[in-house]
C-alpha cells in the first residue's frame, strides 16, 4: 500500500471510545492483544522473507501489515484516552499488554535490521553498477595493421550485463 493511502487510513481513525463497562474494557484490550500478536507474526515472516531475499513474497503481506497497523493505532488511542479507567477494572490486562509490547517491540526492531541490510546491500550493489558503468575504458583490444596492439581506441562507456538467475 502507498504512504498515501497509509496516512489516509490512519486519518480516518475516530476520536477514542469513552469506556463505560468492564467488558468493554476487557474486550479492548483482548482485540489490542490479537492483534498485536498478528502484527509480529506478519513482522516475523516479514523478517524471514528478507533473510532469505525474497522481496517478491513481501509485496503479499504489506496489505494485511498496513490494516493490522492502522487497527493498532486506533486500538491503542482508546486504551491511552482510558487508561485509569482501564487499569482500574482489568488491571491484569495492562500487564499483558505491557509483556505483549515490548515482545512488538523486540520483533520490530529485527525486522528494521533486516530492512537495513537489505538496504546497505542494494545500495552497494547499485553504487558498484553506477560505477562499473561510468567508468570509461579504451575499448576493446585489437590489432592494428602491423599485427600490434592498437593503442588509440576512443575511449566508451563500459558495457554492462545482468544476470537474472542470482
């Protein structure tokens, strides 16, 4: 999904739920608890697809990554508006989601890690092409009439290849 559409998304958060019953409480936090935990499994296999460089497996999951995300900002706004509230009537949940965050954390950061690597790689690998690319050569070797190497060949970019099967 774009940026755009991102911030769109995350525009239309509605203002925070004004929690008036315990079980509406229990139930926010079990629904930010889900979906934390799919959010670092999506992170997860996210982590392990760019380890393994298959980049193209995740186009797959930026959609569901992007909704989860979006749900989560919502989620968390109503648990931060009614925070007393909610450590009043379910206090055990504020653990679970404390333990639950700091595990979100721990995968997001590996997965920046392997996004930072996957990024130092391309962009040395795009810096040694530009390079190969720019550089300027003599030419090709041949003979002059003499049966010598020819010395004056105009000098032109050098020819680049790519191989598809890496």
């Amino acid at each position: 999904m774009m940026m755009d559409q991102l911030i769109a998304q995350t525009q239309m958060i509605e203002a925070p739920l004004n929690l008036e019953h315990p079980q509406q409480a229990e139930d926010l936090c079990n629904r930010v608890l889900q979906t934390s935990a799919e959010l670092i499994g999506v992170l997860e296999r996210e982590t392990e697809h760019l380890r393994k460089g298959d980049t193209q497996s995740i186009n797959s999951l930026i959609a569901r990554k992007t909704s989860l995300s979006t749900t989560m900002m919502k989620d968390m706004t109503t648990v931060n508006a009614n925070a007393s509230y909610i450590s009043e009537v379910v206090p055990q949940q504020i653990e679970l989601l404390k333990d639950q965050h700091a595990q979100f954390q721990r995968s997001l950061r590996v997965n920046q890690d392997a996004l930072g690597a996957v990024k130092a790689i391309s962009e040395n690998l795009l810096r040694t092409i530009s390079n190969a690319a720019g550089s300027t050569r003599s030419g090709p070797e041949t003979y002059g009439r003499s049966a010598a190497m020819a010395t004056n060949a105009a000098a032109r970019p050098t020819a680049v290849s790519v191989n598809r099967t890496l």
